[in-house]
C-alpha cells in the first residue's frame, strides 16, 4: 500500500474533536495544546460557532493590545478563541478573573504551542476552571481514518490484528513522512526536508523566546541536532552538554525547553516503586518521526544501505503512535519504558489508571527471534498479575501467539480497523 501524498485530503478530521466538544459543554476554558503545525488552528476554527470571536496573539497589534491591557482586552470578550496563548500568558489571569465573574461552560476556547502549565504564576490561575487537551501532529489512524483505539484495544485483552499490512519500503515512507500536515502534503523529500528546518528555525527564533530567558540561543540548534542522534536512547545531560559547550544543568534546562515546545518527550522508567520512576535516567523520545528523520538527515536511501539507521526513527514513530492514542483514549495512560540491572529492557511499558501494564517490544525486522522476548519475559515476571499483554510489533503481516499472554503483531495494527 503506497502511502503518497495524493492520498491524503486537504482536511483531516481529527479525533479530538468529540473531547473539545464535551468539554466546552460543562467547563468554562478549554486549552488545545501542542506543537506548532499540528493542525490547533484549523480545528479549533471548525468547532467555534459565530458567536465566539476568533483572535490570533500572532498577530502583533493584537498582541500589543493583550500585553498592555490584559484585563481591558479580555473585558470585551463575551466569548472568544484565542490562539496562540503563550505569547500572552498574563492573559490567563484576566480569564481567570472574567471566568470567576461568569461561569459559564465554553466561554473560551484557547490554544497554546508551549506547555503553559510549567511556566511560573501559570500553572494555578485557572486550576478547577480550564480543561486541557493535547493536540499532535497527524496519527496514522486519522490519515487512514481508522477509529480503533489501539491502547484501549490491547488492554482489553485483544492481540491486535490487521487485514491490511504496510510493510517494507512502504512502512520506511510512512516512518521518514511523519504526520505534521503541511509536510506531508510535500511532494518530495527535499521539500518536506526544506520545510521540518524552516519550522524548527521559526520556534527557535521566535517561539522560544516567549517562554524562557535563554542566554545562547545559538546552542540550540547545535543541541537539537545532537538529541537527534540520541533519540529512543537515556539522555546523559553532561555527555550530552558536552558535545555542544554546555554544562550538565544548561543541557538539562534546554531540553527542558524542546519539551515544553513538544518537540521531544522524556520517558521515564517504569518500576513497582513509584520513587524510583523519578530518580531514574530517561529516554528521549522526538514527537514526530518525520522532523527527526529530517533534522538527521535520514533518507528512504539511506535506510536501504544500512537497516540500523532505521531503528530509532521507527522507535519514535511508534512512541508518537501510542502517544496520540492516549489523548483520545477511554482510560488514563502513562508511556514508559524498562530496563533492570541486568540490561533486560522494553522499548515501551504502558501503565493505565489502575497500574496494570502492556509492554511493547519493536523489532524493525520481518521476523522475530527467540531473543526477542527476553525483555517482555523479565517484565512479565517482574509485574506479576498486572501484566495484561507483551508485544512485539515487527515489520511482518501476521498476528502470532508467542507464549503466555506474549504475542508478535504488525506495526501497521497501530492503525488497522
């Protein structure tokens, strides 16, 4: 199945939609948060009727007016979109203050590129009062319109299955593509490529600044780039500085940074002790498989030549793919990893609401080795009765039973009816 862009439409309708709509329903502020070109815009102008005033702190008289008057500016608003709000985050005390004078459920509806939460004065204002969403780029499901909630699925007991397998140099293109809208619609790699660097310029030069007092700026194209080549791997931050003339805790601040713009995620430890969650190195995950591939200049060329090029672009994908699920899904879910002191590791260990755990294992490769599962096998002893499934998704077309509650399935289940 060739996965060109000819075959997707202009529009995508997006799962989130349902969630956005019951939450204005009863709550009187609604963020949608995430990365910048991950389609906030677009849906949020689909879902406000006419009687909610669209303004965009893009645009800079608008900005103006918001920064010198945040409570005048907000005052004249009975109900409203705001984009974009982390470039005026003093406006969420106005809110706050027009909120507290008028309850009223889906009185605002605001989207933010940064994760507004972390930045100071921000993170109580509207606390009991805004419900927030996250919005990433593309998922495979939507792209294929396929309304099956992986996670949801699996913890149900079921091992996933597909009639329709995307294998080989087909999953390779749909891996390096990724799923942030304008890029996929690019004819070539070259201009996906030309357009993930001009994105990433334009956060770092302008999106950054609304956030963080950053003091060399220039490092962090150089730090990005480095993250590339760690990606799906536990980040040492002195190791890490090192190579770009940072130290240990400016290496750590900065990507500190790249997280809040969700451009990378940190992915920590799963273990029975909730402690040692916290005080464990974590893995650095990038939010789209695309843009890494892009920033690491990794081509379907290079992929043919050298297999192992491949094995953490496609460790991102898949972290995006379960990432999104959870946004969407029925229950609450944590995406973490494993690994003991005995080097048994699982690329992903996802824990729902009541601690029960699936875990995942990626095999980039048609077919899966006995070694395979000695990861999955160490987790299972170690969790006891609340493991529910181990799965190793490989580049393959069969669903397999690989032993007790562990089974081998296609990575295109991630996205299959």
């Amino acid at each position: 199945m060739k996965t060109t862009p000819e075959h997707y439409p202009r529009y995508y309708p997006r799962f989130l939609n349902k969630r956005i709509t019951e939450a204005l329903d009863d709550t009187p502020v609604v963020l949608i948060a995430g990365p910048r070109q991950s389609g906030k815009t677009t849906l949020v102008l689909r879902i406000a009727n006419q009687e909610m005033r669209y303004l965009t702190l893009d645009d800079e008289v608008t900005l103006l007016a918001a920064a010198n008057d945040p409570v005048g500016f907000i005052r004249n608003l009975d109900r409203a979109v705001i984009d974009e709000i982390q470039r005026a985050p003093q406006l969420l005390l106005a809110i706050k203050k027009s909120i507290d004078e008028d309850r009223r459920p889906g009185r605002f509806l605001l989207t933010g590129s940064a994760n507004l939460m972390t930045l100071p004065t921000v993170a109580d204002s509207l606390a009991g009062r805004m419900e927030t969403l996250k919005l990433f780029p593309l998922s495979q499901s939507e792209l294929h319109h396929c309304s099956t909630n992986w996670l949801d699925f699996v913890f149900a007991g079921e091992p996933p299955t597909t009639s329709t397998p995307v294998v080989g140099d087909d999953l390779v293109e749909m891996v390096l593509r990724g799923g942030y809208p304008e890029a996929i619609t690019r004819a070539t790699l070259r201009r996906r490529a030309i357009w993930c660097q001009q994105y990433v310029d334009a956060i770092i030069q302008r999106d950054v600044l609304d956030i963080a007092s950053i003091e060399k700026l220039d490092q962090l194209p150089r730090l990005l780039s480095a993250l590339t080549q760690i990606a799906g791997q536990m980040c040492n931050y002195s190791k890490l500085g090192g190579q770009v003339g940072l130290d240990h805790k400016t290496a750590a601040k900065y990507i500190g940074i790249f997280e809040q713009m969700y451009l990378i995620r940190r992915v920590s430890v799963w273990s029975n002790n909730q402690l040692k969650r916290v005080v464990k190195t974590p893995k650095i995950q990038f939010i789209d498989s695309g843009l890494l591939s892009a920033l690491a200049k990794i081509t379907p060329d290079i992929v043919r030549q050298d297999r192992t090029r491949f094995g953490n672009i496609l460790e991102s994908f898949v972290f995006s793919e379960l990432l999104k699920f959870t946004t969407i899904a029925d229950d609450e879910y944590q995406i973490l990893y494993y690994r003991d002191h005995d080097q048994y590791e699982v690329d992903f260990v996802i824990e729902n609401f009541a601690g029960e755990i699936v875990g995942v294992e990626l095999k980039g490769a048609a077919t899966v080795k006995q070694n395979d599962l000695r990861g999955l096998k160490r987790l299972q002893n170690t969790a006891g009765d609340k493991f529910k499934l181990g799965i190793v998704l490989y580049d393959g077309t069969e669903t397999l039973p690989l032993g007790d509650s562990l089974w081998a399935a296609p990575i295109s289940t991630l996205w299959a009816e």
